[in-house]
C-alpha cells in the first residue's frame, strides 16, 4: 500500500467513526428527552393530617403520563397497606 492510499484509508476510518460517535451520542439524548420525568416527595399538613404530596415534573418532549394511584406496600408483600389517591390529585 502506497503512503497517499494509507493516508486515505485511515482518514475514512476516523470519518466514519466520528459518525458512529455523533450517531450513538444523538440517540442517547433522543432517549433521555424521551423518558425524562422527575419526582418530588415531601409531607403536606392538613389541619391535624398529614400525607405525602408528589411534584411530578415531566421534562420529557411527550406531552402526557398515565399517573395511577400510589399504593404503599412492604417489599415481600403482594397486598398493598394503604393506596393514597389524595397526593396524586394536588
């Protein structure tokens, strides 16, 4: 191979992997914008009550969340001991 024609195919090589990097950096971020939700928790005081209020925040580019009711349960368990619909709907 003469030294013009492995000049040539060494800067191919590092041109097509740059894509390969720009291309697997691209989809990463497309990912992440997809799926971004972040979720806040703090305890709320009504009157002598108090129960936890969640700020959910959708930073995602889709525009809606199916957000189902709160059910809090011990890790071994299948049934649940509480389900809390109150901090969903504030």
């Amino acid at each position: 191979m003469t030294f013009w024609a492995e000049v040539l195919a060494i800067f191919i090589g590092d041109v097509l992997a740059s894509v390969l990097l720009v291309l697997w950096y691209v989809m990463i971020q497309w990912f992440l914008r997809a799926t971004d939700v972040t979720v806040g928790y703090a305890w709320k005081w009504e009157a002598k009550d108090f129960h936890p209020s969640f700020d959910i925040r959708n930073r995602a580019s889709s525009r809606s969340y199916l957000l189902a009711n709160i059910a809090y349960k011990r890790s071994a368990e299948e049934q649940p001991l509480a389900i809390d619909n109150k901090s969903v709907g504030e």
